[in-house]
C-alpha cells in the first residue's frame, strides 16, 4: 500500500511540474510495480488553448428559444430592404462576427408557429434574442 501511495504522489508531481511549466503532455516516472488496479499509472494533462479573440468592430446575437432546436434564419437589413436568409443553425445559437446593423432573426420548428424578432447588432456587443414558440 506504502508503494502505491508513493508511486501516486510522484505521479502527481510530474503532472503538477507539467503544468506549471506549461507542457502539454506528462509522462509518469518509470516505476518497478504497478497501481493498485493492476496496470501502470499514468496521468493526463489537457492542452491549454487560448481564449478566442473578439473583434471589437463586430457584433454578436444570442438566439435562444422555448422549446430549444428551432431553425435559425439571419436576414440582414438595411436602407435598401432585405438581403438573402442566411441558416444559422438551431437554438441555442450564438451569431458572432456580425457587421454593425440591423439584422431580422426568423425561428422556425415544425408543429410551432414562425417566430421574427428584429434586432439592432453593435460593434463590440451581444444581442439577445429570447422566443418563446407557440403550438399550432
């Protein structure tokens, strides 16, 4: 028992000492026995990545809805009408990378009725969209 539980923290060391000098992987000590589950004892370190960048001249919307998997729909609008529906994905949704502007949001799911909400995207900001969808 002694054996296993230093084998243990050792391994806990390396995995500490990997972490903190920011190695991706760790290797346990080479030990003569084996843990208390009969194979070798080996440790994972998760790779750090690194925060995704936000470009502050766009803007994001959130869509959820009530029930969740309804088909998203992006039309951005401006001055001159409508541009072409763009699909977005199903709720719950996050649009990043949105030019400044107004933007129409269309939900749809089979056996609900069509949900638009209208919504204004700021550079640097999330808009959120929160439909409730109602049955036939």
């Amino acid at each position: 028992m002694k054996n296993a539980l230093e084998r243990l923290v050792g391994n806990l060391l390396v995995v500490t000492v990997a972490v903190a000098t920011g190695c991706t992987t760790a290797s346990p000590t080479k030990n003569s026995g084996s843990n208390e589950n009969g194979g070798a004892a080996q440790s994972n370190v998760s790779k750090n990545t690194a925060p995704k960048k936000i470009d502050p001249t766009k803007g994001s919307i959130e869509v959820t809805s009530i029930p969740p998997g309804a088909k998203v729909l992006l039309i951005p609008t401006d001055e001159a009408g409508a541009g072409e529906p763009q699909s977005k994905g199903v709720t719950p949704t996050t649009i990043e990378g949105l030019e400044p502007g107004k933007y129409t949001v269309d939900l749809e799911k089979p056996g609900y009725r069509f949900s638009r909400k209208e919504v204004v995207v700021k550079a640097g900001t999330v808009a959120k969209i929160k439909a409730t969808l109602k049955k036939h």
